[in-house]
C-alpha cells in the first residue's frame, strides 16, 4: 500500500490537549501543594516530563510499518508483559486511599492497569483480523473474552471497577467492528451488567459511591461531598468561566482536583463556551479516528484504529459522565488531561500508532468522505 502524509488534525488535537492538560493541573494543584516539599509546581512538571516521554513514544510508533505490529506477534508480547505487571501490582504495588494499583521504582511509578488497554487492543485487534471469517467459532470468541476477562480479574482485585469496565466496553467495540452482531454483544452487555451489580453489592463502598451518585444530600461531607464540590465548581463557571488560576473550588475543596475531577475546575475557570470548545476538540479527535477506521482497507488496522479511538471515547465520556453526577463515580481520568504520568504516555503512544495508521488509509477521491458499510462476516468495506 502506497504511504502518504498522515492526519495531522489526530496530531495537533492530541499535542494541543495535553499542553492545555497541563496548564490545568499546575492550576489545579497550585495551591494543594504551595506550602509542601514538592513545590507548587511538582504535579504539573512530572505531567511534563512524562508528556515528554509520551511524544517520544508517540514519535517512534508514528515512523515504521505498522504491520511489524503484527507481523512480531506485538499483542501477545505485550499481554505477556501486562499479565506480569498487573500481578507484581497484587504482590509489591504501592497503594493509595484504599487501592493497591501502581508499580515504584524509586521516585517513578507505573500503573500498569492503563498500559492494558493498549495491550488488549493490539491483541484483539491481531486476534480477530487473521479470523475474520471464524468470527462466530466459539473458540475465538472465549478466546477473546478469556485474554480480556484474565486482566479484568487482576484489575478488579485492586480493586479498580471502572478500567474494568473500560476493558469490556473496548474489547466489545473490537468484536463490532470485526463483525459480530450485536444481538450478541448485547446479550454479553446484560451479562455484564448483572456480573456489575454482584460486584457493587458485594462492596460496601461501592455501595456508598452509588447511594451519593442518587443523592448526594444525603452524605455531604461523607460519600456525597465530591460529586457536590464539582457541581458547586461547574456551576460558578456560569458561561464564560472565572478565568485561568481563578478557581475558588480547588483551594481544597475538591479532592484530586488535578486528576479524575479536574473537569470541574476546568468548567469553573473556562465556561460553558470553553467546554464546548473542549468537548468538540475530542468530538473531531474521536471522529479523526473513526475515518481512520474506515479508510483503511488493512482488517488489522481497522480493528486496531477502532480500538484505539474506542479508548479515548470512552474513557472521556466515563470521566465526563462522572464529573457531571450522570453516573455513579468512578476512578477514571480524562485521557490528555488529567495528571497521570502512565495514562498520559499511553494515550500519546496510541497517537503515534494511529497517525501511522493513518498515512496507509485510502483517500477519499476530491476530498469526499467515503462510504462504508459493516459486513456482517467482516469489517467495513468501501460501497
């Protein structure tokens, strides 16, 4: 297949996200950590760094054939090297506020968990691209949900539900696109749904979490106070914001103001009006992606570009979801955005992988989209 320029609007909307992820994080953190050993500006400097790593990641996985990816057997590697990660996280992890879910060495940490879901979609995407025509043999599809469902036990005993959750959801996307009915993801989803609420049930926080996603009120200094302090946060915003730095939410109001919940200060400071503008820069980073998908006539890049833009959509609808109070919360972080050094590289690196995609795709003749279909054996095909 004849190579060509890649997307550069994947490129400038990913770059552009993180820098503006890490003026939000030095905003968010200023005043947490003003008077701490670290420095006001620890959080935003490690977010930095790491973002600078991410750019190298994505920068090497950008400039080769992607079909070494394949070719190399990437996918299992990589499941491989996450299987011993996530057990090393149960054995000699570092845990945090009840949570044991990241790997020290030294003054750097890795979470193992967000290096997963790169990992399971390489292997499902590598999986279901050289079976397109035995989608429906059983064999494949316990496969699948077996490679997938080994790093959802391990995830959970951190216990870490809503990377669970995001596994299952991506590992569904992938079976989509390669062209299992939905009919059937659907029946899998009400399983899922029911295996959800055993777990919920069975942990007494959870239960708490839900209880505050119903009604705040009724625990404002307990379960309820930080979906309460966000929507206080998201509501002074008004239209246009209180400005950069201006935040009246963050001076200790808002636990992990510069992580899961830093959608609230970004609300309060830039608006209404910026969080549109937000909002649509990953609304053309998700669809960017998805014509991705659908240009390319490889069935492995199109099960690993669907993938890929499956990640970021739906950790950002999950993290948006949660901040607003439209679903129960949840530890998820805004891909870009939120400060998480582990989070922030993968995200990177799966640019890299999808600008590399891009530069295989069939261009649309006079610069008109083309139209695809979803064959019910297969994968998305030009009309």
């Amino acid at each position: 297949m004849k190579k060509h320029v890649a997307d550069y609007w994947i490129l400038i909307l990913a770059v552009g996200l993180s820098a503006f992820g890490i003026i939000m994080i030095q905003s968010a953190s200023f005043y947490a950590t003003m008077n701490t050993i670290s420095g006001p500006y620890y959080y935003a400097q490690s977010q930095l760094e790491k973002g600078l790593l991410g750019v190298a990641a994505m920068i090497f996985l950008w400039n080769f054939n992607y079909t070494y990816i394949k070719r190399f057997h990437v996918g299992l590697i990589s499941w491989l090297v996450c299987l011993g990660l996530l057990g090393a996280v149960l054995l000699i992890g570092s845990g945090a506020h009840g949570a044991q879910r990241w790997l020290s060495f030294g003054s750097f940490s890795i979470q193992p968990s967000d290096i997963a879901k790169l990992s399971i979609v390489i292997l499902l995407a590598d999986m279901f691209s050289r079976q397109l025509n035995n989608i429906y043999k059983i064999g494949w599809l316990i496969a699948a949900v077996g490679f997938t469902g080994i790093f959802c036990v391990l995830i959970m005993m951190q216990p870490n539900l809503s990377t669970t959750i995001c596994l299952l959801l991506i590992m569904f996307a992938i079976m989509f696109a390669a062209g299992l009915r939905w009919q059937w993801i659907a029946f899998a989803g009400v399983g899922v749904v029911l295996l959800g609420i055993v777990l919920i049930a069975a942990a007494p926080y959870r239960i708490r979490r839900l209880e505050a996603f119903l009604n705040p009120w009724l625990e404002p200094l307990g379960s309820g106070y930080q979906l309460i302090q966000s929507l206080y946060a998201i509501g002074s915003g008004g239209f246009m914001g209180v400005g950069i730095g201006q935040s009246m939410q963050k001076l200790l109001y808002i636990p992990f103001a510069e992580s899961d919940f830093i959608f609230a200060i970004v609300a309060e400071e830039i608006g209404f009006v910026g969080c549109i503008i937000l909002f649509g820069a990953y609304c053309l980073l998700i669809w960017r992606g998805i014509l991705v998908a659908q240009r390319s006539t490889d069935p492995f890049a199109i099960l690993l570009a669907t993938g890929i833009t499956s990640m970021i959509a739906i950790q950002t609808i999950i993290n948006l979801c949660v901040v607003t109070g439209a679903i129960p919360p949840t530890g998820i972080p805004l891909p870009f955005i939120s400060y998480g050094g582990t989070s922030l590289i993968v995200m990177l690196a799966s640019v890299g992988i999808l600008l590399n995609l891009s530069q295989y795709t069939e261009l649309p003749p006079q610069r008109r989209m083309l139209k695809y279909k979803l064959k019910k054996d297969s994968i998305w095909h030009n009309n």
